[in-house]
C-alpha cells in the first residue's frame, strides 16, 4: 500500500482539484444526468428536480386560492393544482422522459428551426413584367439600385409620399421555400428550460445568447457544488487576481451569430449589440461582471470538440505557474441550423431518416463503437468545474471530488484531414528506451521519498542556521523597531524556507518526471501517487459514434497502456457517455469528467445501453472492455479520459481519486479541514432541499448574490 507514504510529498500549490463541476445538458444537471446515464431512470428526487426545470411545477408558499389554507409545497405550473412530492414521478415522468435526452427536434429549443420545413431561399427569373406595389421612396429606389434596369419605380404618392415599384421581364428574385432536411435529431435540453427560472434577469436573458444561459447556470451549479454561494467570499482568501477563466467555446454564440448574419441579410430588426455575443471571450466576461467579479487571468479556449478539456489543461497550467489559484474551466456549445446543416453536409452526423429506416428510435441513433454507429448526434449545453489548488482548498474546506494528476494537449503530428481524429495524445506515454538504465526505481516512491528526506535534512539545517544567525543579531538590539524587524526578518527566512521545500517536493514529488526523457508524462504522472498502469480502473472514450473516431480512439488506448506496462489481460472498462448525451462538442469533456467524478464517488462504471453489437474489428484491441450496462466495482483509482476536436486537437486527462491527497497532508491539516467542509456540507444539505438550489442570479449592484 503506498498511501502512507505520500506523506509530505508534494507540492500542494501545484497539485491541482476539482472543488466543483456543473453542466446544463439534454438531461439537466449533472445529478439527473448521472441518474440516466448510471441507472437508465430518474429517482423520485431527480424527477422533481427535472419537473421543476422543464417548468412542470413550481414552488408556493402561501394562502392557496382553491383551499384559503396556507400551503408550501409544489403545484401544477399550470393548474396551479398542489402536487406531493410523490405524486411528480408518475405524473410527470413520462413527459419528462420524452422531452430530454436524444430526441426529435424541437422549433422552439433551436431558434425555431423545424427539419421538416427547413427554410431556404430559391433564385427565379421573371417572364414578364409584374403588376407595380407601392412602398416607400427609401425601399423603392434601394431595389432601383439593386436590379438597375429591371426594375421601374415612380413616385405615385400624389403627395402621400408613396412610390410605385414593378420589376420587369428579365429581373432575378428570391422566393421563399421549405425543404426536409434528413437530421432530424438532437441532444438538446430539456423542454421548457428557461434561464429565468434560475434568477437570470429578464433584461439579462433578453439581450445575450443562450451559450450565457448555459454557461451561468453550470457556473452557479459548480460553485454551490463547491459550498460557495457567494462567490465573493473567495475574495476572503484570494486577491482578486488571483481568480481566473479558461471557459472556452467551439465558436461562440452561434445563434447570434446566425442573427447577425441571416437577419441583417432579410433586413429584420435584431439588437445593435449582438455583434458582441458572437465573441467567444463575451462568455467569460458575462460570467465575470454577473458573478465573479475577478481580474485574474482570462484565457478563452477554442479546441472544437475538445475545447472542455483544452480549458481544463490551460487552467492547470495558470495555476501551476502561479497567476492564479481559483480557476473556472469548461466548455460550451449551441445548437442551430447551421450547425446541423453544416455537419450534414459534412457526414459527420448520423442521418435520422436512414437510421428510423433500420428500425432506431432517436435515443438509439448515437451508438459508439458498434457495427451500425453512422456519426455523432448533435447536442448543445455547457460544463464548468472549478479548479482550485489543494493548498486553497484545504483552507477554505471547499470539497474536493477529484485530483487532476495530469492533463495535456496534442496535434497529430502529418495528416491531410482536419476533422479526422488522430493519434497525437499518444505522446503521453512518450520515452526514450535504454536497455541499460534502470528506471523503474525512479518510478518507486520509495526511492523519491528517501531523496526528499536528504535534502529536507540540508535545508533544514540552512533554515536553522539563518535563524541561529538572527538570534544572536537580536540579543544585541535594543531598539523597539529594530525588535520588529527582527521578527520581519524571521518571517522572510520561513517564507524562504517554505519557497525552497516546494521546490524539493515539485523535484522528488509533484514534477520528478517532468522533461525526463526517459519517463513517459502519463507513466510519470501515476507514480507520483504510488499507482501503474494497472491501476487505472476506467477510460472515459470521446466515442462520438463516428466510424473513424471510435476506432482510432480504440487503437490509441491500446497502444499506449501495451507502452507503459499494462498487464496483458487487465482489461480496461471503456465508457461512451456520448450514447446518451450526443455530442455536444465544446461541452463534451465537460460531461465526461463529471460522469468520471460520479464513478469515483460510487464504483459504478455505467455501460453503453446502445450496444447492441460491438464491431468486430475492435477484438483486436485487448484491453478495451466495451461495457452495454453499469457494473459495480470495489472503487476506482484513477481513470483516463480523452478527447478528440477538429483542426487536430486533441485533450487528454488523468483523474485520481481524492483519497490519495489526503494521506500527502498533515493530519492536522486535515482535522481543520474536515471541520470546514463540515460546515460547507451543511449549507449544500440545506440547499439540496429545495430544486432552485442550482442558482438565483440576481442582477443590481450586487450581482454576484446566488442565495435561493
């Protein structure tokens, strides 16, 4: 067992936790996704909260009008009818069920967009001289100077101001017209979701983009999940600097951006500042003026499908470097028409009228890593975790889900497609091979603990000495300000002396394998917490259900645990969270480090419902298990996810299970913290009763204040 001995360790400015996570997705929150994807039903609990996001029901606390009884308790949004709390899931259920997950797309969740009458403009040219209408002087002679000579136009207003205009035999016009389009299905969130249900402020929701929507309610979400409802209480430990953003998106907002470009173009009335939400850095600068109110480091990610995890690996970084020791990180996305024409025509996504031909419901369409998987199934949403270093989070009591003991990102090296996902992450498990070096000692943390302590020794005796030094300095003061700095200069010693023992720790703990050539990042990044190859207990696939995505991902897993020494026949359980969610691209590793975090706090590994029939070419794989339904395990150490995005970016993560930073902490530093998280657990009970506890952001000059 080598949990005792990582013990005084590590660095633990630079050992970087998950304190909170949050998504808005095609199954709500984090909790009720989990739900779904873990047990294939919503508890009791997870339809209440699911009924009150889809606005089913609301809460009321007063004299009831159909009883003139004081009542508190939920009613029918509609009715407004009382509703018990056991009374929502048969009543409800089913509804719910049909209005989330993969799904027919709904108009109303996509700006109006219906597949079956989708909107297009076709060019004609008229065959004789049209009848004249009249409009006014500025529109009459703006087709004038468009059509020149086909077009007439003459003042007719006999002094109303009126003109007449008639396109003549020859002229070239557009005319509306509705097709079908043949993606017909999406991930898309929950029926009846409305950012004002959250406490978003009507003027607030109004101007800016949906992707806003998602991304302060996953925010709010991941800070409470932190036990912070007010995020200005970071401020009582953190300079304002030191407060950061790395949220990233595929493009930004895309459906301001469709406004902007489509309405302009027909000349409809749309805000003056859309502009500004098509901007990818408006997300964070949203998310900072209505909640944060920081200015440490914004870095807005772009990584396509990888972005969530490209996010995740830049605020590692800000972090480890010491710009800052509160990151927000994650990923957004939008769904529009445009997207799902443009992927379309593309192949990347799975066509809805060919997969009804074969018999698929819309929830079956997605399905990684089997026979019939034809490409992804659109969704849309957001994720957000927040980062913080152990050091902070031990001192605030903030909880902590999980260690990210590694992360990265990675191009594929010569290739002709940008789309294609490639093999860059294998890079990980780089190194340098040297028959006669012996490594694997390097590797034992036994070996790193016995240099640790050497060196500890020698600085100890510097720090002893310079104090010694000090001593004897004061004994000859008399002065009652020199005294003073006396105990200035004591102070800096210490801080000198802590500066310089993190940097052992980062030598023989944290960083030991860091530009070693012949220590692989991935190898290196387990062995500091004592663990192998073996003992990573999940790999948490990108799996879009693309033909080309699910079997290079295949090949690149086993690749990789064959290099750093995996026993053949461990084989690793795989999951595919896409088969439920789609793929919601920005988002998408977003999602998948919360599921992997939900695996961690309960051994379950959920399976791949839509597994119906794994491709046979992926028996050459040995150590990949393509699970079709949750298993049970007796714990899981640590787990790998991946992510693939266009224009080669490719994301990697190590997540480790939070156990292993306790036993590097002092046990008194641990007493104090449990006594802190104990009473942020309190404030997380009390708010986990009611089903607004996600968020209430509310607007003035306050704007940060998120009490329900």
């Amino acid at each position: 067992m080598q949990l005792p001995k990582l013990y005084g360790m590590l660095n633990l400015d630079k050992v970087i936790v998950v304190t909170g996570y949050g998504e808005v997705g095609p199954y709500g929150n984090a909790e009720t996704c989990w739900e779904m994807e873990a047990f294939g039903k919503f508890s009791v609990e997870g339809c209440i909260e699911l009924a009150w996001i889809m606005g089913l029901i609301k809460h009321f606390n007063g004299v009831h009008p159909a009883t003139g009884k004081h009542y508190i308790g939920w009613v029918d949004a509609k009715t407004n009818e009382p509703v018990v709390d056991m009374h929502i899931k048969p009543r409800y259920e089913e509804y719910i069920l049909a209005h989330t997950g993969c799904r027919l797309i709904e108009p109303e969740l996509a700006s109006g967009y219906n597949p079956a009458k989708k909107h297009v403009l076709r060019e004609i040219q008229i065959e004789h001289d049209m009848e004249p209408f009249e409009t006014s002087m500025e529109t009459a002679l703006a087709f004038k100077q468009r059509n020149s000579d086909k077009v007439d136009i003459w003042d007719s207003s006999h002094g109303t101001g009126s003109w007449a205009v008639r396109f003549l035999k020859g002229a070239l016009i557009r005319v509306p017209a509705a097709i079908t389009a043949d993606r017909l299905v999406a991930a898309l969130i929950p029926t009846g979701w409305d950012a004002r249900r959250f406490g978003i402020p009507d003027d607030i929701a109004s101007q800016v983009d949906p992707i806003i929507h998602f991304t302060l309610v996953a925010t709010v979400e991941a800070l409470v999940r932190s036990g912070i409802t007010d995020p200005y209480e970071l401020y009582n430990y953190l300079h304002v600097s030191e407060v950061g953003n790395t949220i990233g998106c595929t493009v930004g907002g895309m459906q301001s951006m469709q406004e902007t470009l489509r309405d302009r173009l027909l000349d409809k009335s749309i805000i003056s500042n859309k502009m500004q939400e098509c901007f990818i850095s408006t997300i964070q600068a949203w998310v900072n003026m209505l909640l944060m109110s920081g200015s440490g480091p914004v870095k807005p990610v772009a990584g396509a499908c990888a972005t969530a995890a490209a996010s995740i690996d830049t605020a590692i970084e800000v972090i480890q470097s010491g710009k800052a020791r509160f990151m927000l990180a994650g990923g957004i996305e939008s769904f529009t028409e445009t997207s799902s024409t443009e992927f379309a025509n593309m192949g990347a996504t799975s066509n809805s009228k060919e997969d009804f031909a074969h018999g698929r419901e819309p929830s079956e369409m997605s399905c990684p890593c089997t026979t019939t998987r034809r490409g992804f199934v659109e969704g849309q949403g957001a994720s957000v975790v927040t980062l913080m270093s152990t050091s902070l989070a031990i001192e605030m009591g903030a909880p902590i889900y999980s260690i990210v003991a590694m992360s990265g990102t990675a191009t594929d090296k010569q290739g002709r497609s940008v789309p294609a996902p490639g093999k860059g992450v294998l890079t990980s498990a780089r190194k340098m091979k040297n028959k006669d070096l012996p490594v694997m000692h390097e590797l034992d943390i036994s070996y790193h603990r016995k240099q640790l302590k050497c060196r500890l020794e020698d600085l100890d005796n510097w720090k002893n000495e310079e104090l010694m030094q000090i001593d004897d300095s004061d004994i000859e003061m008399t002065n009652g300000l020199e005294h003073k700095s006396i105990g200035v200069w004591k102070n800096r010693t210490n801080a000198h002396y802590k500066r310089q023992k993190q940097s052992l720790q980062d030598i023989w703990g944290n960083e030991f394998w860091k530009q070693d050539h012949y220590i692989s990042p991935l190898r290196g990044s387990l062995a500091v917490w004592g663990l192998t190859a073996d003992d990573i207990g999940l790999a948490s696939f990108h799996g879009t259900s693309t033909v080309a995505n699910d079997k290079n991902e295949s090949d690149v897993l086993n690749a990789k645990l064959k290099h750093i020494g995996r026993t053949p026949g461990n084989v690793m359980p795989v999951v595919c969270q896409k088969w439920l969610t789609g793929h919601s691209k920005g988002a998408a590793a977003g999602y998948m480090l919360n599921g992997v975090i939900q695996s961690m706090r309960t051994g379950l590994i959920p399976g791949n419902r839509n597994a119906d029939n794994i491709d046979p070419d992926f028996k050459q794989y040995d150590y990949a298990l393509y699970l079709s339904k949750t298993i049970q395990t007796q714990g899981i150490k640590a787990a790998l996810l991946t992510s693939f995005g266009f224009g080669q970016v490719g994301g990697e993560l190590l997540i480790v299970h939070p156990d292993y930073l306790f036993a590097a902490v002092d046990p008194k530093e641990i007493s104090d913290y449990n006594k802190k998280l104990a009473q942020r657990r309190n404030v997380l009970s009390l708010l986990a009763r009611y089903s607004c506890w996600q968020s209430s952001i509310c607007s003035g000059q306050r704007s940060s204040t998120i009490y329900c």
